[in-house]
C-alpha cells in the first residue's frame, strides 16, 4: 500500500456552521481533536457559511462524527476513505511498477 | 524522452528534474534551465526560462509552494509543453514568446513536495527544522517580508500556517525573493499556482484595501477567469485574496506587489472540494488546458496599455 497505508479509514468532512454559535462550537470540537486543514488552513480562518474541509483520522471518526451531532451542526463526508482515494489517483503506476 | 513524457500524470520531484534537464538539452531555442539556490535539505532549486532570447518583459510562474498541492507542479510542466509544441503553430503563442519571457518553477518547495511523496501525502509546508520544537516546516507563503505574522498567520511552529522565525527564514522564500528583487523592472507579473478552490486572487491578502491599480489588475484578472471558463465552463470567483478568500499575512503576492511588481496573481486550481488535494489524474488535462488560457490572457495585456 502507498505511504504504508497510514491513511486507512480516514475521512475527510465538509461541515458549515450557519451560526456564530456553531462556529465558536466548531473551533471548540477542533481545537480538542487534531486534524488536518484542508480549506480554510486554521481554525482561527473559520466564518460562518462558509465550507470547512477537514481531514479526520481514522481513531477520531466517531468521536467527531458525535460531537458534530450533538451540536446539530450540518456537514457531509466528502471522502470516506482517504486511502483507497490515494490509491485511486495514483496507485495504478505504483502498482504497475511494483509489478 | 521527452516525447515519451506523460503530462496527464503526477510526477515525482525526481521525474520532473529529470523532465527539466530534457527540456533544456533538447529544445535549446525556447528553454534555458538555471539554479536561483539551494532548498533547506540542500536540494537545487530549478527556474526554466522559456522565450525567444532575453526579452524585456518577464512574466514570473511558481508552482508547489504547498507541497500536497500537486496539480500545481502539472500546470507547470503543462504550460511548458504547451508553450513549445504551440510555438509557430498558435500565434497569440507566438506572440508571447516571441516579445516575453517566462521564468517558471515548477516545484518552489521542493523539500515538501518530496517528503509528500515518500512520507505524508497531505504535508503542505518547508521541512526546515526549528529549534527547541519537534514539529518542522514553516507555510512558505505566509514567510514573506509583507506585514509578516499578522493576521491569518500563526507564530506556533506547528501550525500549517507557521510564518517561521524570522521574515525569509526559508531558503525557498529567500531565493525567489532575491530572484524577483533582481529583475524586478523586467518581471511584469507574478504568478502563483495553488488548489484547491477555483479562484483567482490578487492582492491585497492582509488588508481590507484597495490597490491602486485596482482597475487594470482586476480586468486582467476578468479576462483570465472568461478565458478559463471559455475552455469547459467552469467558474472561477476572482477578487482581491483578503475578501475573496480570507486575510493572510507574509503572502508571496503581496510582497511581489509591494515590491513593484505591478501584476501579482495567486491561482487556486480545481476543485472546489469533491476531491480537494486528490484531484484525480483524469482531472489534470481540462484543468491544466483551462488555466494556460488564462495565463496567456493574463500574459498578452501586459502587452498591451492599461
């Protein structure tokens, strides 16, 4: 597996707080669990309506998954799992090398 | 061979060093390779000029400042091969080659771009090591000598959005700083390759003002985001970086700007987030086409009066 497959089960979660309450409740979640920014690059760039794209770890996925419910605080996962994405995009040379 | 040489996929730093040093051997004409420095891991940091001869105007394109952004990397060597096949053959092409000269860096941190290869594919920053902290690596575009370590930016070292110790304290940032600084009167406009938003932004980052000239920046940037649009419809916002986006301090196009460069551009490559950092290989070709559109249109009014 590339990057021997450290990304397994990782999600990535688009979540938008609506309301500066969300958004104080956000920065609190976040600011508890590490996670990697992908849009905007800190929690202190966090504005509401507006996307917050972040890349969760595996060990971490339910724990934020409840937070972010009992917030009642809206957000999709827009990649399920970020390692067989990874191998998607460019695992196929790899694998052709490797062969 | 270069002929062999497959632009639809991603590229190691290996493969697209090995890429330059093709383009330099075999297309002596139009392209000239040369080092501005050394990386912090001591790796060379590489500049393709590409044009007819020493033109006056120079346009300035850095790609791979963050290192997990790959596609910008592809741009770059997408533009080159463009630029050189379509050489004689296009003639707005032509015409920008022939009175323009480009300086293109497709990899600007070439450590990090590395390190996203080997190790951890999401890592976005240098990988200068600070002392007395064990996290490494400072946001190369917010390490710029502009209103350093403001807003947007963090003072902690372990932040993506670190500023690093000191204004220019990575190798990187110094060398293209002292590059732009030299040849400030030549180079008209700087460009700098991101993603993942579908936006382009132009100064100022760290301010809420307006630059003065505000009208012919953002018409240039009007036509950029028609011509992108013209390739497969699909929308670019564009505007100033600090509302469009949000406000960061240290940035490269800032510091370009405030340096004389009358032309700074940040381009936020696809996607808008379905796929992010990841955008799959199949994705390169339209987004790579849509964006050399627009930079040829930014390139050809600045050959003409604003």
């Amino acid at each position: 597996f590339l990057y021997n497959n450290r990304y397994v089960g990782d999600q990535v979660l688009r979540i938008i707080p609506t309301n500066e309450q969300e958004v104080q409740a956000l920065k609190g979640i976040l600011g508890l669990m590490k996670v990697d920014f992908w849009q905007p690059n800190s929690a202190s760039l966090i504005h509401q309506n507006r996307s917050v794209d972040v890349h969760v770890k595996n060990h971490d996925i339910r724990g934020m998954h409840e937070r972010l419910t009992d917030e009642k605080i809206q957000y999709q996962v827009l990649i399920s799992n970020l390692q067989k994405e990874i191998e998607k995009q460019t695992g196929h040379r790899f694998s052709r090398k490797r062969r | 061979a270069e002929s062999q040489y497959d632009y639809e996929v991603y590229h190691s730093l290996e493969e697209i060093q090995k890429w330059m040093f093709e383009m330099n051997r075999t297309q002596p004409d139009l392209v000239a390779l040369f080092s501005i420095g050394k990386s912090y891991e001591g790796r060379p940091l590489y500049v393709l000029q590409l044009g007819k001869g020493n033109q006056k105007k120079a346009v300035w394109i850095d790609c791979g400042v963050h290192a997990r952004e790959w596609i910008g990397p592809a741009f770059c060597q997408w533009f080159v091969k463009e630029a050189i096949n379509s050489y004689q053959y296009d003639s707005a092409m032509t015409k920008l080659l022939n009175q323009l000269s480009f300086y293109i860096m497709p990899v600007f941190n070439v450590d990090g771009y590395h390190y996203s290869w080997n190790t951890d594919r999401f890592w976005r920053k240098t990988r200068s090591k600070i002392r007395k902290f064990h996290c490494r690596g400072v946001d190369a575009n917010r390490n710029w000598k502009v209103k350093w370590c403001d807003e947007g930016a963090s003072s902690h070292p372990c932040d993506d959005t670190y500023c690093g110790p000191f204004p220019e304290s990575e190798p990187e940032v110094k060398a293209v700083a002292k590059f732009l600084r030299k040849n400030k009167k030549r180079i008209k406009a700087y460009i700098s390759i991101h993603a993942y938003a579908q936006m382009l932004l132009y100064p100022y980052s760290y301010k809420y003002a307006m630059i003065p000239n505000f009208n012919c920046v953002e018409s240039a940037a009007s036509s950029a985001v028609k011509a992108l649009y013209s390739a497969y419809g699909v929308r670019y916002r564009y505007g100033p970086a600090s509302t469009t986006l949000y406000v960061s301090s240290g940035s490269s196009i800032d510091w370009a700007y405030k340096n004389g460069i009358p032309y700074a551009f940040a381009f936020e490559l696809r996607d808008t987030g379905y796929f992010g950092f990841l955008l799959p290989e199949s994705l390169i070709k339209p987004t790579c086409t849509e964006t050399t559109r627009a930079v040829k249109a930014i390139a050809s009014g600045l050959l003409k009066k604003c």
